[in-house]
C-alpha cells in the first residue's frame, strides 16, 4: 500500500468513531480447549480489517462471536455504544457474506437479495426498488431472475454482498469470501470490493488466511495466532515492522538467520553472532535481546555485491536456484552453516552470473529485524 | 466395435427389462376389463362388470379403506419422528448418531417373516390385542427406512450455514428452518414418504402375522379372494391400484418434481 493511502487510513481511523465495534476482554471454550482468551479489538467507523492467521486460530470463531452465531464465554460485544452481546443473531442486523456464500438454491437472485428485506417487513413497495439498487450496486439486474445453480462463481459472490448489504448492515463481516474463486478472478473481485465497501463507508472485518489479500484490502490487519492477536497494524506496519517471529514468518517472504546476541546493546544496535558472520539489527523499544536470537530480512532489502558502508550487514552465500516470476526473479542462496536459504528478489538476473557460484549479498542495517528464538 | 456392441447390448437390456416390468401391469390391466369370469388371456369381449363387483366382493373395499389408513398415519408419524430424529443425528446433536440412522434403517434388512413373527410375539408379550393398534406400530417400523434414508441424504446435501444466513438476514432460528431448511429437504422428504405410503400400503409379510378376522389389510384380502373365487375382480382392483400410483406420481411431479425426487 502506497503512503497516501496509510495516510488515509489512519485519517479515518483517527476521526469520528474509533470505537463503533468494541470487542472487550471475550472470551470462548468449546469443552477444556480455550479458543479466544480475554480478547480486545476495536474497530473505528467505516474501517476494513482484517483478521488473519492460519487455521485453527480462532479468527473464524471470532466473527461468529460478533455475529451472534455463538455465544462468548465472558467479555463484551457492542456497536456503537451499544451492547450486543445477549442480542440473538437476527436482531443484531450484521450483514455476512459466507465463505461458500450459503445463497438459498430454491430462489432466484432476486428472491435471494430480497429474503432479509422480507425477514424484516420491509414494505412490498419499497422492497423491489431496494433489490434493484443492491443488485446495481454489484452489476447483477442482468440475472435477476435466475437460479442460483446458473450462476458462475464470481457471480454467486456478487449476490451474496448483494444480499448482505441490501438491509443496510450496520457492519459486514466477511468470511474468507474469495477462497472459492481462481487467482485472476479472485484478484479483480478483490480490488472491485474494496471499492464498494470504500464508497458505502460500510465498516468491514474480513477473515482470511492470504496475507496477500489481506495486505491488499485492509485499512488495517490483525494478525492471529492460538487465539490472540500478536499485531494490529496497517498493512505497511504490519509487513515492514513484525511485532513477533510469527507475524514475520506468517506475512510475506522473509529470510531468517538463527544466531547469539552479543548481551551489551551498543547505542541501540544487537550485535549477532551467526554463522555466517557478524550481523548487527537495530534495537527499536529499547529492550536489550540477548541469548538466542532470530534475525528477519525481507527479500527485497537485499540487495548484490559489497556493501558500500559500514550501515549494512554483509555476508557471502552459494547461488543455489534462479526462480523467474516475469516482473521480478528470485535468487535463492545456500549459507554455509545455515539451515534456511536466503531469498533475494532482483528486476533483473545480472549477467555473469549463475548457479553454484558464491557471491556477496548486503542490506542495510537498518531493515534488520531481530527476535528472540522460540 | 466393442462400443458399438455394448451400445446394443445396452438397447437389449432396455427392452427386456420394460417387457419384464409392464407385461404383468398390461396383462393385469386387460383382463380387468373381460366379459369372462375366469381369470384368462387373452380376455373375451369388453365390461365394467368386475369393476363394479368391487363393491359387492366380501371385505374388498374396507381392507382398502384399512390399508389406506395404516400406510397413512404410519407414514406421517415415520415422517414426523424421523426427520427430528434424522435433524439430530446430522446435527450431532447426540452421540453415536451413526449407530441409531443404521439401527433405525435396519427393518429394511431384516426378512419380512421374521419381523412379523417377531412383532406378533411382542404384542402377545405386551398383552396388545387389538390389530389395528399391532399393526400401525409395526408399519411404522416398516416405514421408518424410507423416510430416514431420504431425509439423511437429502439433510447430508443441506449446507447448514444457508441456516445461518437466514438468521443474519433477521429470522429467527425455527423460522430459518422452516424458510430455508424445509424448501431445500422437501423433494427427498417426499419421495421418502412415497416410498414409505407404497411399501406399508403393499405389505403382506409382516401384515399376515398382526392381522385378525376383521382386520385385514388389501394385500391380504386379495390373496384370500383369489383363492375363494379366483374372478376378475382381483385383477379390477389391482388395475385401480396401478391407476392410483400413476395419479400419486404425476402430483408428486407437479408438486415437487420426480426428476429432483428421484436424484435424492
């Protein structure tokens, strides 16, 4: 994501409501296995997060806890200011588009879009008008009377934001909705959502396991694991400053290097000893690491050849693999005494160069992470 | 040639299993309508006559008033006990679920005779003597198969999260399951009770064992009939019965769809 854009972002979330969904201290069992502990998030008005994890995190059990799906163990639920926790799921007027978009096959398009209208006794006269315009909105009038078995799956998704969104939610959840669509379509109904939830100002929590989905769409991100959230943060924040290993290893390419932090922290830098040398990370909070430690560097810090000064970390690697991308290629190399290949991403391959020979890899100081081992 | 050889294989096949199945239904039918009073074909002439013996034949028409009852309330408690009870096991809702569909669908496995016996011993044991009342429970048990079979395959295909959906779309949960849940289950579930009416309705194994001198179901008077007085009006009947699930058919057609009735 661009500068502007984080900017905007955080304008947005900074003004108005920053607590319109107010997630406070929740909590879920199911039997002795504890899924969500004291759980805390809060969502400002019009904003898209995302939750994202791998399975098993609880992500998932967290949307439907704020659906009303199922009931929390303790802690609080509340939309602007208003507590939902003992609110039934069909009084709370959240708006959820399903992972396979649970359409009803019975009913036509229209009669799908039209079904929360009626559930709430909306007047006959209002509701036409209402399914017109929501059917509009995602470029659907076109197949209005259809089944839903005719209908491709980019289609049966748009119908199922369409559905989600004609009662005028009060908050859209999302759960993994693209999962079911191949890459290139996925891409566009990425960006074509993004839009429409931006022009909506609908305020949106997005459950997904695809970082890159979750790095394009979101306002911000929630990054989970084993029932907590480890960070919450802009896609730029979240990418460029992990809070934990997981984060790092769970959010884009990264190249890990084990190594003993030097205990004396010279004027903010951890010096560690690696096998493959001497590489020295930046200490952000103030907090000294020593003992084991985990060094994180992104593959497009890296960069060929000698260092220029004494602001980068230097080491030499055998090129093992050149793996073409088209825009970008891959450099893979095997440190000695490294367990993990070191990945650089290059525009292009320079000339002279090929597998099985050792060259001089370096980045800055800088874009160093550091993190104790686990 | 191989392809060409079992495509005709496969035509041959085709015509001897129609001719199997409709020569008995087409003989049936066309001696119904003979002047002769002896059951034979080809029939002679053409009359009504054994049609409107039908009501005159000793029993003929309240053992079908009988069977029609037994094989409907049956199939409607069947209908009612097995869709709550198929809800519960698809839903996991107790344990060994798994255990309870195979038992609930086992009568279908068990030989006829043997149930019938065995039911009659139960009832003797209980002290149940009246064979209507016998007869109901045991048809129930018959029918039981049909609808548990057709509701589980039908409930198995049923995305239960379109149950959520509903509810996030502002109905309450009975109300979900009865908008979105019963319009989605109701082509298995009445094909289900279609097989489960004409199974209870066409029983003699299990029937033969519970009924009594004023109580017998049609299959049962038939065969008494035709060993008193072996005339056409067995096959008048029979010929009616032939006509009344054809009928069944095209309302269920209408109302449901046989195509989606019989993929379930």
């Amino acid at each position: 994501m661009n500068l502007v854009a984080t900017e905007a972002a955080r304008e947005r979330a900074a003004s108005a409501n920053k607590r319109y969904l107010d997630v406070a201290a929740v909590t879920k069992r199911f039997g002795t296995a504890t899924v969500l502990q004291d759980l805390n998030i809060s969502v400002a008005r019009s904003e898209f997060i995302s939750l994202l994890g791998p399975s098993g995190c609880g992500k998932t059990t967290l949307l439907r806890l704020i659906a009303g799906l199922m009931k929390p163990d303790g802690g609080r639920i509340a939309i602007n200011g208003s507590d939902l926790t003992q609110v039934p799921a069909h009084k709370r007027n959240i708006g959820v588009v399903f992972q396979n978009y649970a359409l009803f096959p019975h009913l036509t398009v229209e009669q799908n879009v039209a079904f929360g209208l009626e559930a709430q006794r909306t007047p006959k006269a209002e509701i036409g008008a209402r399914v017109q315009n929501a059917l509009a909105l995602v470029r659907m009038q076109a197949f209005a009377e259809r089944r839903i078995s005719a209908l491709s799956g980019g289609q049966q998704q748009r119908v199922a934001v369409a559905r989600a969104l004609v009662v005028k939610p009060s908050l859209l959840l999302l759960d993994e909705p693209f999962s079911a669509l191949d890459r290139k379509l996925r891409e566009t109904m990425q960006i074509e959502l993004r839009h429409l939830l931006r022009d909506l100002e609908i305020t949106s929590i997005f459950v997904t396991h695809d970082q890159d989905e979750a790095l394009v769409m979101s306002d911000r991100i929630a990054v989970m694991n084993e029932g907590r959230i480890e960070q919450l943060g802009t896609p730029d924040e979240v990418y460029s400053a992990p809070a934990s290993l997981h984060v790092l290893e769970f959010v884009g390419q990264s190249t890990r290097i084990g190594g003993t932090a030097d205990a004396s922290a010279l004027n903010g830098t951890a010096s560690v000893e690696t096998p493959l040398g001497k590489i020295l990370a930046p200490l952000h909070d103030g907090s000294g690491v020593s003992g084991k430690v985990v060094l994180g560097v992104r593959p497009e810090c890296i960069a060929l050849g000698e260092r220029p000064d004494a602001n980068f970390n230097e080491i030499s690697a055998e090129l093992t693999d050149i793996v073409f991308f088209g825009s970008k290629t891959a450099l893979h190399f095997q440190p000695p005494g490294a367990d993990d290949r070191i990945q650089v991403e290059v525009a292009r391959v320079p000339s002279g160069i090929a597998q099985g020979v050792a060259l001089k890899l370096y980045w800055p100081i800088s874009e160093t992470m550091v993190y104790p081992a686990p | 040639m191989i392809p060409r050889l079992s495509f005709a294989l496969c035509w041959v096949m085709l015509s001897l299993a129609l001719l199997f199945l409709f020569t008995p239904i087409v003989i049936v039918v066309a001696v119904s309508f003979t002047e002769s009073a002896v059951f034979s074909f080809p029939p002679q002439g053409f009359s009504l006559k054994w049609y409107y013996s039908i009501r005159n034949a000793d029993g003929l028409l309240a053992s079908a008033w009988l069977s029609a009852q037994v094989a409907f309330i049956s199939t409607l408690i069947s209908l009612v006990l097995g869709t709550l009870c198929a809800i519960a096991v698809v839903r996991r809702m107790v344990p060994g679920g798994d255990v309870i569909a195979t038992f609930m669908a086992s009568p279908l496995m068990i030989p006829g005779l043997v149930l019938g016996i065995a039911f009659l011993q139960a009832a003797r044991l209980v002290g149940l003597n009246d064979a209507y009342t016998t007869l109901l429970v045991a048809h129930v048990v018959l029918t039981m198969p049909f609808i548990m079979r057709t509701v589980l395959a039908s409930l198995s295909m049923f995305d239960f999260s379109m149950v959520d959906a509903a509810r996030m779309l502002g109905c309450s949960y009975p109300r979900a399951l009865w908008r979105v849940l019963v319009p989605n289950i109701l082509p298995g579930v009445m094909s289900g009770a279609l097989f489960a009416f004409i199974a209870s309705f066409d029983n003699y194994p299990i029937s033969i064992f519970l009924v009594d001198v004023h109580t017998k179901t049609l299959p049962i008077q038939l065969l008494n009939q035709l060993e008193m007085s072996p005339d056409p009006t067995v096959a008048a009947t029979s010929a009616l019965l032939i006509l009344a699930t054809v009928l069944a058919l095209i309302v269920c057609d209408r109302l449901v769809g046989l195509k989606r009735m019989t993929t379930i």
